[in-house]
C-alpha cells in the first residue's frame, strides 16, 4: 500500500512540474525610447499585468510558472527600472515586481520559438510623459548654412540588435555586435566629410523593429538609407559581400499598404501629400516616387558595390534586389549591405577586426561620396560643389538626366548645344544651374 501511496505521490508531483513552465532567462535591454524585458519560458505562458503607486511599481505575474536561478542585476543608470524581485504567487505562479524610477506604461507579448529563441514573454515600458505630435511638427529641420545651403542627411541601420543578435559565426561573434561597429565608424567618417551628416539609426544594444528604422530615418529627413547586415549560410565555405536594392515586388507591396493606410497618406511622398488625392491620382504620384527612388537606390547600390569589390570578394557579380523592409521608404534612396558571410570562419575573424570593419567602412563611405559627386540634392552643399557634369550611361535618355536633376529638357539641350535627344554612352554632358 505503501509503495501504491509512494508511486501516485510522484507520479501527480511530476506531473504538475510538467505543467509548470521554467522561466530561464530574463534580459533586459535599454532603448532610446523604451526599455524591453525578454522572459525566456520553457513553453507558452500566460501573464497579466498591473501598475502601482507610491512609489512606482509594475508588477508581472506569470501563472504556472517558476524562477530557474536568479533575476539579473538591473544596472544602475537604466533610465526606468530601480530594481527587480519576484516571489511565489497562489502556490504555483510566479510574481515579478519591478521598483520603477518614473511612471511608465508597458505592453506586454508573448512570441513562439525561432532559430534563435524558445518561447519569449516580452515586455516594453515606456514613458507616460512623452509627448506625442504629429508627424508634421516632430520632423526636424535640416541645418541650413549662412548661404541657405544644406547638408545631406546619411541614415546608417545597423542590422538586428538586443534580443535579436541576428546571425551568429561559429566562433561565437554576433552580427548584431559587429555591424554596430562598421556602422559607428562610417557615421564618423561621414560627420567629417564638408556637406554631409551621419544618422545611426540604432547606436546601442537594442532592439528595433524594421519600420521604425524606417520611420526613424524619414523622421531624420535622410537623402540616403545604408542599411548594414553580415550574412550567413549553412555552407561555412560560402563567402564574399553583397548589395541590394528593393524588388519592384516589393515596391508593389509597399505602394499598396501606404495608399490603403491613412497615416501614410497623409505623409510626404516625394515632397507631395496624399491625403488630398483621389486614388487614381495619389496611385500615379506614389508610382513616380517610387520608380524615382528606385532608380536612385540603384545608382547608389552600383556606386558601394563597386568600392566593395576592390577590397575583397564579393558573392554575386552585380547589385541584387529583394523585398526587404528597411528598403521600402517609397522617397528614400535605400540599399542593403551585407557586409560578408558570418558562417564564414575566415569572414567571421575579418569581421571580428577593427582594421577591417574601417575597410569596410572606407568601402562604403567612398561609394556613398561617388554617389553625391553627381547626385547631390538641389539646395545642398554638395550640389554647389559638385561638378555640374554628368558621363552617359548605357539607358540614359535626356528626359530621365533632366529630370534628375530638376533642370528643362531645353535648358539640358541648350548648354550642350544639341538639336535633338541623341547621345551617345560615355558622352559628357554639362548640367546646367537650376
């Protein structure tokens, strides 16, 4: 009987351990904005949440659920957090209440297994006092020089970030780690060049979502969009750079969700609302953004992947194109960079240095110069310093040249001295002031 007794003790004991979800982990990472908690969870739990006052708390309970180990130590100069403890709830769940600096308002979210992560329960606190304005009023006025001049804006995207390390080589570097490092160094080179200024769009260990990576840099009014990567590959001997650009697929996406989004119609898409237009007209003036824009991301693709080719390997032997996020901003030249393939032990140790990571960087940043060199924005700097000469390319047409730089056809025509649209690749054409 005894024995019966013994067997039917353990068999419930181990079967409500069973039920029992392992909280064994839990991150914290500060952002610009917000601070995220990561609850990693041996299997899917439920949560609520409530805030407290007199002093500030908010207090997490996870039901079914226990503690493996101990919580992290909070570092002293997270801007909300004071400090984190946690106790047992009604036998079986499991309390964390956080000792807040300020109020705040969290949002919580559970996400199912990845390739990198189990089960996660996440949750942002944000602040209650920022004030929220409207997209008109918070972007912010490009610096104007005494000559009414401009600098270009550089938004430079280090790829992944906080809970998201992105891809990870076989020595243990993270990609998250060392696309930081490349984008900091060409954000430094970019603030000495005369006419430009740097935007990093992430400068910390944080996570971002790939719009608001995108909204961070239209907020930022950015000429150009540099989005950093390191790629990976289950063949370790994989290897080299490459660039891309959007897919005219994914250009299509994107036409479709900002005309059916009234928050995007009522932005600027190439320097013209939406929000006052019929659909028909609204779709052709989004189609001309885009196409624009689309045009632009590819010179400036062409101009980083020709420097990257002088200092190394590259995978493909020309610019790519994929529908990745980060690229969608329908009136922001944007490319993607992926800088060598971290699966690659040989790749992975380059990455690892700084003295390659500023290669990189060089590779880029010339690429980016290039560009400008005939590209440059009317109203900038570097258009007053530019040469005014453009070299014909193989599908150049004078109607798409003067339309890049904002000039007439017939004042096109009228500097060089032609009757007609004929010309010629490698002819030099001189651009005429606007």
């Amino acid at each position: 009987m005894r024995k019966i007794a013994a067997f039917l003790l353990l068999f419930f004991s181990q079967t409500l351990f069973a039920q029992t979800a392992q909280i064994e982990n839990l991150r914290v990472w500060a952002a610009p904005d917000n601070v995220r908690l990561v609850f990693d969870t041996s299997s899917a739990v439920k949560h609520s949440l409530f805030s407290l006052k007199k002093p500030d708390r908010l207090v997490i309970d996870i039901k079914k659920s226990r503690l493996v180990g101990k919580l992290p130590t909070v570092d002293a100069d997270n801007p909300v957090i004071g400090g984190l403890r946690s106790g047992v709830r009604d036998g079986g769940d499991l309390r964390v209440v956080l000792d807040l600096k300020r109020p705040i308002k969290p949002k919580s979210f559970v996400l199912k297994p990845n390739r990198q992560y189990g089960h996660r329960l996440v949750v942002d606190l944000y602040n209650t006092d920022q004030t929220k304005v409207s997209s008109k009023k918070q972007r912010p006025i490009k610096s104007i020089d005494e000559n009414g001049l401009r600098d270009v804006v550089i938004a430079i995207d280090a790829g992944h970030g906080g809970e998201d390390p992105g891809a990870k080589g076989r020595g243990g570097t993270y990609e998250k780690t060392v696309v930081l490092g490349i984008a900091r160094k060409l954000a430094a080179m970019v603030k000495k060049e005369t006419g430009m200024r740097p935007v990093l769009i992430r400068n910390g260990d944080y996570y971002l979502g790939l719009r608001k990576r995108m909204k961070k840099a239209r907020e930022k009014r950015a000429d150009v969009f540099i989005s950093i990567h390191a790629d990976a590959f289950r063949d370790p001997r994989v290897n080299g750079a490459s660039v891309y650009t959007l897919s005219q697929r994914g250009a299509s996406s994107e036409a479709a969700r900002w005309l059916a989004e009234q928050e995007n119609s009522a932005d600027l898409v190439g320097g013209v609302k939406l929000e006052d237009k019929d659909d028909l007209l609204a779709s052709v003036l989004l189609d001309l953004s885009q196409t624009a824009t689309l045009q632009a991301s590819h010179q400036l693709a062409k101009n980083v992947f020709g420097r990257l080719k002088k200092i190394g390997k590259t995978h493909k032997r020309r610019v790519q194109q994929a529908g990745f996020v980060v690229l969608k901003s329908p009136d922001i030249p944007s490319v993607l960079v992926e800088t060598a393939y971290i699966s690659n032990p040989s790749e992975e140790r380059k990455l690892r240095s700084s003295k390659h990571q500023e290669k990189i960087a060089k590779a880029i940043m010339s690429g980016i110069r290039d560009y400008f060199r005939l590209h440059a924005p009317p109203g900038t700097m570097l258009a007053k310093m530019s040469p005014r000469e453009y070299t014909i390319s193989r599908g150049d047409t004078l109607g798409q040249i003067a339309q890049r730089y904002q000039i007439s056809l017939r004042s096109l025509r009228s500097a060089n001295g032609l009757s007609g649209d004929r010309i010629r690749v490698g002819q030099v054409l001189r651009i005429p002031e606007t």
